[in-house]
C-alpha cells in the first residue's frame, strides 16, 4: 500500500509540473540592437545559453541580433517588446528614451561625474522609481543594470578643452533629442545618422568627429584609425536593462523567475564589468580576474594613445565649463524627464561624492 502511494505521489507530482509548465512557448524571442561579439551582444547570448542549461530547457531562447526583430529602428524596440513581439531584450537606456521620457535622465548633460555617483542612482531610490514605471508600462526590469559606457568624445580636428574648440565642429549623435540639444547649445553642428554611413563619412574626412564609450564602440571600431582626438569628459552614459514582457512573466512559475532573476544578475554583472575595464578603479578588472575571466585590454587609455590619439582629460574647471554651457538643456529636460526624478537622482548623486 505505501509502495503504491509513493508511485501516485510522484505520478501526481508529475503531472503538476506538466501542467504548470503547459503554458510556456516552445521559444522566446530576446531582442538586441547589437551583434553577438561586443559584450552586450555577448552577455545576451550567455543569458539564453544559461537559461536553458539551469530550467533544463522549459525556457529557450533565440537570440535575434542586429535588430532584427524591429527592422534596424531601434527606438521602436520597447515598444515591441510591451507589445510581446519579442519576449526579452538587453536595451539601452538610450533606445528606449523615446517611449520612456525618464530614462532621457542618463543622457541629462554633464550629470554624472563617475561610475560611483551612477551606480548610486541606478541602485537606489530612482532606479527604483524607473523599474516601477517600466512595469507600469508593461515591462519587468530583472537583474541588475548593464552598461554601454561613458560616452566620449573624439575628432579629428584638434583637441578639445573647453566649450569654444567644439564651435562648428560636425559630430555625429546619437538620434535622440537630448543628444542634438546639447551639442547646439555647445556650439557644434550635431549630425544623426546610421553608424555604418557616419564610419563612412568618418573616412572621407565628411563629418569630423562622434561621442561613445571607449570599451564597447571606440575601440572595438578603431575609431582611431579615423580621428586622433579624444576628449574623455563623462557627458553622458548609457546603462542597459535587461527586460521581459510582463505578460510573459507573469506565465513562469516562482522556481523559474528565480532562476531568472540570479541569471540576469549574474550576466549584467559581466557585461557592466567588461564596459568598465580599465576605466574605474581597478574594481571591474578585479571582478572578471575573480570569475577567471580574460581581459584582452586592460589599459584602454594607453591603448589609444599606442595606437596615435591624444587623450585629453578635462580639469574640474574645464569640466564645470562645459556643464555651464548646457545648463538651458539641463533644465528644458528636467521638465520633460519629471522634476521628482531628476531631484531624487541629484540627492543621490550628492551623497556619492
């Protein structure tokens, strides 16, 4: 009699799980603007291969890179992604601006000084705040926050100090209107196009310079090989959300959003360290020696000045001119993020320093 109770035991226990997991798709779709071998295309490949390695395949996952799955317009991939034209996607701040106003507050210009100011924003009350009104709109942030970087300047004209060597200056920005206002208020000629046509133009010497982060874009795309100035000033930075449908998670059971969840912290911890490597004190290339993780460039900046670029580092008093300069943006765009974020951001940033 115990014999047979055991064995309906585990038939029933069976069968539950069958049913608990009757609801999953047979794949989900993550989206990503990049390719698979920056490591925010890398990270997103890890997450799927991860997943289906510890859920023991119920969760599998295709990887669509390149956009894919929004035809290259890459500020329509949140709105998909609430639509659940994909499940999942590893997005930039940046990206989703355009449907979210409050994460224009990582583009606000001249915010955050270093990684230890963002980090107290994005792991505190406003980053809290942002999370609670992506799941407002339809989206579960999990993990931790990625990052694509501080974005930086360079050019190929001459080196730039303060706000007057930027004057007429052509760069390319990204396509939102945070970036083209800062960069007019600075007395540039900011240009938005697609990044294949601005390396192109870059070569023919057409437009004179762009901002990105130095791990994930600069040296990746030897931007080097086009402009021999660099301007490291911290205007602006782009984290990465790894984010999922809220439909969808709310069809996994509790063992799986765990599973989920520590995957998802596990991986962004990876990639924030890769974007930082070389650039913060040391603490990103400690984690990644931790983990046994190689690191082919551990000195960023003395790689570019091996391979011909002058690197600028700009004073506290230079720095404060350029933040001068673009107070009017600031304050345009603290109306339009909310003035309870941005505030709560410089409170937190305060405490930081």
């Amino acid at each position: 009699m115990l014999k047979k109770i055991l064995v309906l035991g585990i038939v029933l226990s069976l069968i539950l799980t069958t049913l608990a997991f009757a609801g999953y798709k047979s794949e989900y779709k993550l989206s990503l603007v990049v390719g698979p071998s920056s490591p925010w295309g890398i990270a997103g490949q890890k997450f799927a291969e991860l997943i289906k390695e510890r859920t023991e395949g119920r969760i599998n996952i295709k990887v669509y890179f390149g956009g894919q799955l929004f035809a290259g317009k890459q500020t329509n991939e949140f709105l998909l992604l609430r639509k659940g034209v994909a499940d999942f996607a590893i997005g930039s701040t940046i990206n989703w601006s355009s449907q979210i106003k409050e994460l224009n507050l990582f583009s606000m210009p001249f915010m955050f000084k270093n990684f230890k100011e963002l980090d107290a924003v994005t792991g505190g009350f406003p980053g809290e705040m942002i999370k609670k009104k992506l799941k407002k709109l339809g989206v579960v942030s999990i993990g931790t926050w990625g990052e694509n970087g501080f974005r930086q300047l360079t050019n190929s004209k001459r080196p730039v100090k303060i706000p007057k060597d930027l004057k007429d200056l052509k760069i390319r920005v990204v396509g939102s209107p945070i970036f083209l206002d800062t960069f007019k208020a600075l007395g540039a000629n900011p240009l938005n196009m697609n990044w294949g046509d601005a390396q192109t133009a870059f070569r023919q010497g057409v437009v004179d310079g762009q901002e990105n982060p130095i791990n994930i874009v600069i040296i990746p795309y030897k931007i080097f090989e086009f402009h021999k100035y660099i301007t490291i000033w911290n205007y602006a930075i782009d984290p990465l959300i790894l984010g999922v449908n809220k439909r969808i998670w709310n069809g996994f059971s509790e063992k799986d959003k765990k599973i989920l969840e520590e995957t998802a912290k596990e991986v962004m911890d990876w990639e924030r360290a890769m974007a930082r490597v070389g650039l913060d004190n040391g603490e990103a290339l400690e984690y990644l020696n931790k983990i046994g993780q190689k690191v082919e460039i551990k000195e960023p900046y003395k790689y570019l000045e091996e391979h011909g670029m002058q690197v600028t580092f700009l004073t506290d008093e230079e720095r404060a001119q350029f933040k001068k300069a673009t107070r009017k943006v600031y304050e345009k765009w603290r109306k339009k993020i909310g003035a309870d974020l941005v505030f709560a951001a410089e409170q937190e940033i305060r405490k930081a320093k």
